[in-house]
C-alpha cells in the first residue's frame, strides 16, 4: 500500500505549508511589520499559491509568523526566488533578532 502523502507519477504534487516566524530587533517592531506586510499581495499572486497569511502575537507584538499553503515544493521554491521575498531577505540583520524560523509541514491525513 502506498503512502497517500507521497505523490507518485499518477498523482498530483505534495501540498507544502510552511510556518515562517520572524522576531523583530528590539525598536524595529513597527518597521518589520511595514515591510512583513508588503509581501502578501504579490505572493498571493504567485503560481501554486493557496494560502498566505501574515499574523502578530497577541501576547509578543515583536512576533510575527507567516502561514503558507503551496500547491507543491516547485511553487514553494519558485516564491523562495521571488524578487519580493528576496527584498525582504535583505533587511533582516537590520530588522530580525536572529535568522527566521522556517519550518515545513505536511497535512496529515
């Protein structure tokens, strides 16, 4: 019996989410939400995109985390090298305490 979450050639791509959490320097809260919430609206419009979705921290307000759902690893990667994302990349020594936390999910079924 084979796995349902492992595409095989007959099957559609794996659906990826991702959770990216980023945590603003310390006096950099208002400024990383500035730039956090640019990247929504061109990434929504990214091939093989499902869902993108920007949150605060009630409890931490320096804390934000983006919720991503995408049709599969190719679109997941073709974002990773998009020239929004890849803006954002760019300030996060000067904003970011830290490196993001990226990690991968699969749904379980």
């Amino acid at each position: 019996m084979s796995d349902p979450n492992v595409p095989g050639p007959e099957r559609e791509p794996a659906p990826v989410t991702i959770l990216a959490r980023f945590r603003a320097r310390p006096g950099q809260q208002t400024r990383l939400l500035e730039e956090l919430k640019r990247l929504p609206t061109p990434t929504r419009s990214e091939k093989g995109c499902i869902t993108y979705e920007l949150h605060q921290s009630e409890s931490d307000p320096a804390l934000f985390v983006f919720y991503e759902n995408w049709a599969s690893q190719e679109a997941l990667d073709s974002h990773s090298n998009s020239p929004h994302l890849k803006a954002l990349l760019k300030l996060v020594p000067e904003l970011v305490a830290g490196q993001p936390e990226i990690t991968k999910w699969k749904m379980v079924k």
